[in-house]
C-alpha cells in the first residue's frame, strides 16, 4: 500500500499474464519494476515464432 500526501492509501501492482507483482513482495517500486521486466522478457524469449 501507498499513502499519498493527503492521507489517502493505494495498492500498487503489476501484473503479466497469470503473474502479478504487489509493492508489498519486492523491496521497492524499482527492484518490482525489474521482476515484472525481466518476465516479460523471459516470456518474449520463449515465445514460438512461426514461420
């Protein structure tokens, strides 16, 4: 959760495909960032490419 200068809270997540990354798991917005980054590249990668 995130609590922004008026008081109000709101929760952050990132998600790609059946993965989704919420602020609370990672250290901080960068290093959850960097998770969901390198999962779509890793998806990316093992994608078939039809010919």
């Amino acid at each position: 959760m995130i609590e922004d200068s008026d008081g109000k809270t709101y929760k952050l997540e990132i998600s790609f495909g059946s993965t989704s990354y919420k602020l609370s798991e990672a250290d901080n917005l960068e290093e959850m960032l960097r998770k969901a980054d390198y999962k779509m590249y890793e998806n990316k990668k093992l994608k078939r490419v039809s010919r």
